[in-house]
C-alpha cells in the first residue's frame, strides 16, 4: 500500500465517517478510522484502531521462520467495535501537492491496515 494519490477534492479519495485510513511507514502500517470531516472534505480528525493480535481472535498472516507477520485490513465492523479509546485523535488534511497528511507522515484512504514484518 502506497499514500494516497492526490486527486480530491474533484474526483477520489473523499473520506466520510467510519471510513478507514491507514498510516504508512516505510516498512509498517497501521489502522486508522475517520471520527468527523470537514466540510469541505479537505480535513477529518482519525482515531486508531486497536492493533489485532491472538487476544483479539486473530492469527498473524504467515510467518517468516519464528517470526510472525501480520497482514490485516480491518472490516467495516471492526472499524466500529475496535477503536483505541486510549489513543490520540489526529487531524488529517489533504492538499493536492502532499495527498492525505498529518504532521508530516503519510496516509492511505480507502481502508484501515495493520501490516507489521517482526522478522524485520
């Protein structure tokens, strides 16, 4: 998964409530979920997601050797049922130059993924 291509607010890309969003590191990503929008659409405020693990009835989705790597887009409902109520919202704008931002790291609209290589 890559960031965002910018081309709201005139065509894809437009976020609502309860969508999914994903945070995009180099080599990690990790699930966000829209908790209000703008008007113009240009700005939403994320909550994270809770991170899957086997105490959340999940299974990492293969592994490399010992190490486990997990791979996991969240579904509509996860999206309701696990936000981190200890986490920090965040507020997240798009310009056309930079595509969805915040403080300076890159989001990904369009769903809500935890990808994370413990071999790495």
């Amino acid at each position: 998964m890559t960031a965002t291509t910018a081309t709201h607010p005139t065509g894809g890309n437009v976020l609502h409530v309860g969508d999914g969003m994903t945070l995009c590191y180099p080599s990690d990503r990790y699930p966000y979920v829209v908790v209000w929008r703008s008007a113009s659409g240009k700005t939403v405020r994320v909550m994270p997601l809770q991170i899957v693990t086997l105490d959340t009835g999940h299974a990492p989705d293969h592994f490399e050797g010992s190490f486990p790597v997990w791979d996991h887009t969240y579904s509509e409902q996860e999206r309701r049922d696990l936000i981190a109520e200890d986490g920090a919202e965040r507020t997240v704008r798009f310009t056309a130059a930079s595509g969805w931002t915040s403080s300076g790291a890159d989001f990904a609209a369009g769903g809500a993924t935890y990808y994370r290589n413990f071999a790495n």
